[in-house]
C-alpha cells in the first residue's frame, strides 16, 4: 500500500516535463499539481484522522486504499490541465484517508522499542516507489501517454486492499468512544497544537516537507535543461524528451531510491538503540550540504548520481527516527489525530514549496531554490535540536479534567 500511495505521488515530479509538454502548460504553472495534491491531502486527513481513533486503522486502511484505487482509475479521463488539476485534487483527498494510517498502525502494533525497525520496513515503501514505480512509469508515460503510470497503479493499488483485507488484521487497542463533531473535533486539534512537543512536530513536519518540495519538484528540470539532449528509443521507436533521455531520470531515481530502500530501515533500527533526535539532526546537516553542493557540482551526467543518492539516504535517515518518535508523543487514543495533523501540517510545507518553486525556478533559476532548500532545512535542524522532545516510551493517557 505504501509503495503504491508513495509512487502515485511521486511520479508527478520527474513527469513534470512530459505533462508540461502534453498539455501546454507554462514551467511556472507545473508547480500547481503538486500544491492542489497536498493541500486536498492535508484538508482530507484532518478529517479522517480522528476518525482513525474511532474507528480502527483496518478499516481507515481498506477504504482509503479502496477510494485512491478509484481515484487513480479517473486520470484516464483527463482531457486539459484542468481537469488534470482536478484528478489530482481526488486523489488527494483519498490520499489524505490513509495519511499517517500506516505509522499510526505501526504505533498501535509494536512496542515502542521496536517502532525505529517497523517504521522503517513499512516506510520503506516510498523508496521501493522510487525504484520500481518511478523508472516504470515514467516509461510508460513516454510510450503510452502520461496518465497510463496512474491507471497502472489504480491496478496495483487493488491488490493492495486485497492483501488489507486478507492479512493485515486490527491491533487491540482501546479506541476513542466519544461522538465526533466538528466543534469537538476542533478544540481537540487545538488541544494537541497547545502541547509544545506536538507543535514542535509539527513545525518539523512543515519545515521538512516545504524542504523536500523546494529541492526536487523542479530537478528533473533542470537536469532536463542542464544537458544536451539525446535520443532514445522507447517501444521502438526513436524520442527525445525535452532535451533529456528517459533512461537518465529513470535510472536516476532508480538508484537513488535503492539506496533509501537500505537507509531507511538500518536508520530506523539503529535509533532504536541510540535514539531518535541524533540520527535526524545528522542527516539533516548531510542533505544541507548537498543541497548546496548541487548545483555546483552535477556538471556531468555521472555526477548527478552520486548527489541523489545522498539526498535519498539522508532523507530515508531522517524519515524512519522521526515517525517512530512521533508515535509515542501523544497517547494511542490520539495517535491517529496527531499523526494525520502532523501530516496535513507537513503537506501544506509541500503545497507551498512547490509554489514557490516555481517562481523562483521562473525568476533565478534552480540554484536559487536549492539554497532555499538548505535554509529550510537549517531552520528544522535548530527546532529538532531546541524543542522536539526525544520519548523512550510511549505518553501515557492523562485523565481529562472533571468539570466543576
């Protein structure tokens, strides 16, 4: 499931161009897809957040894998960017179903003390996307269209409920018994961001995403600019894209990913010995300066690899610690609440960094984005270090106070 969620969203960015080309749309504009996206994400899992704790993580697990399934099936109807927007809106919002469902499983699953490994297998996911789903679809965008990768995971995201539905049983946990309102709903978001750890984690969710979008949405890109084009065969037949070979971004992710696929699960059993808060901090000061390096360094084609696979290990080395510290910051009644709140928070910071890359990819180029990048991810180094609390067990449940 994860895998699929994972590939469905991050093929957009390095397909950018092919849509771009497709639908006549301005580079300015590109950004668009990925700020609707997650701002429908982030609206869909407030809601469905607090649903989660009432209802189980099975059940939030089976219809948003069953609603993105028919969400993805839909871009087979595309007809403009508009309507384009649109698709992706849908999507989003069912995505926004399953945020922050798995690690919130996870949470309610496995002791704390193995969270860092779990956390890292199911995780592991998003990498196995960027190796696999990818390079596929984005060859499939090339030869058969760029909606033919989102109908193909419409597919794969079927076996996924499938597979829920037969294996994945429901973790005994208490769930929340109180009726849901939206007032009630509301003040208990207001009741979690008044806690400073959990609005620390969700400064640092915000800082990390808004990072991440900065640096990539315009990547392949500007690697498309960046070299001169060269002609490729796909289904046999003879194709340049936009000055860039389909076999350079494919490949590119490809390895990028495969090293994210090792990172993040050795990251996330090794901060369940040594903690959580010094794996993150470190990798955060690792992607900084590679970030800045960028740019100055790719100037041939080899190089590029080396720089995604570092950006792609220190992201899997920050992702796995810090999920498995967010599970045991509020007590499992809330756990779906704060991880969906954290998650919608954390895709707003992607909303806005691919909006504003796009005007500082249109104003000064690519560079000038990897250096907003870089102090972003600054900003989150200084939060994690200063606030975010570093927990060796779960919160326990505090009694709510008795009225007078």
């Amino acid at each position: 499931m994860v895998f699929t969620a994972a590939s469905q969203t991050i093929i957009v960015t390095p397909i950018l161009p092919l849509i771009g080309d497709a639908l006549n749309v301005p580079e300015a504009r590109w950004g668009l897809l990925i700020t609707v996206y997650s701002i429908s994400l982030a609206l869909a899992a407030l809601i469905m957040g607090p649903v989660s704790d009432r209802i189980g993580r099975r059940r939030i697990l089976l219809l948003g894998s069953g609603a993105l399934a028919v969400a993805l099936a839909l871009h087979g109807l595309v007809t403009s960017f508009g309507t384009m927007l649109g698709a992706r809106a849908v999507a989003g919002a069912c995505g926004g179903i399953l945020s922050g469902a798995a690690v919130s499983y996870v949470g309610d699953y496995f002791p704390y003390e193995r969270r860092g490994w779990a956390t890292g297998w199911v995780m592991s996911g998003i990498p196995f996307g960027i190796v696999l789903g990818v390079p596929i679809g984005r060859v499939l965008a090339a030869g058969l269209g760029f909606l033919t990768p989102f109908v193909a995971f419409s597919a794969l995201m079927v076996g996924a409920f499938v597979l829920i539905l037969l294996v994945v049983p429901q973790p005994e946990v208490d769930t929340e018994q109180s009726r849901m309102t939206i007032v009630g709903t509301v003040t208990n978001y207001g009741r979690l961001l008044s806690k400073p750890e959990v609005l620390a984690a969700a400064l640092t969710y915000f800082l990390m995403y808004l990072g991440l979008s900065l640096l990539v949405v315009y990547l392949p890109e500007w690697l498309t600019v960046h070299f001169s084009p060269l002609d490729v065969t796909v289904f046999g037949k003879p194709l340049t894209l936009a000055g860039l070979d389909v076999d350079f971004i494919a490949t590119l992710f490809l390895v990028g990913g495969l090293a994210g696929v090792v990172a993040g699960p050795m990251a996330g059993s090794f901060s369940d010995r040594v903690g959580r808060k010094p794996l993150i901090i470190v990798a955060c000061i690792g992607l900084i300066i590679v970030t800045l390096a960028l740019t100055y360094v790719v100037t041939d084609r080899w190089v590029a690899y080396p720089a995604y696979i570092g950006i792609m290990i220190f992201f899997s080395m920050r992702m796995s610690p810090l999920q498995a510290l967010l599970t045991a910051l509020v007590p499992a009644k809330q756990r779906g609440s704060f991880l969906s709140l954290t998650i919608a928070i954390g895709q707003m910071g992607t909303a806005l960094g691919a909006f504003v890359a796009g005007i500082l990819y249109a104003g000064g180029g690519y560079r000038t984005t990897t250096f907003a990048s870089a102090a972003t991810v600054l900003l989150l180094v200084l939060l994690v270090w200063r606030f975010l609390p570093e927990p060796t067990e779960d919160a326990v449940q505090q009694p709510e106070p008795v009225a007078a």
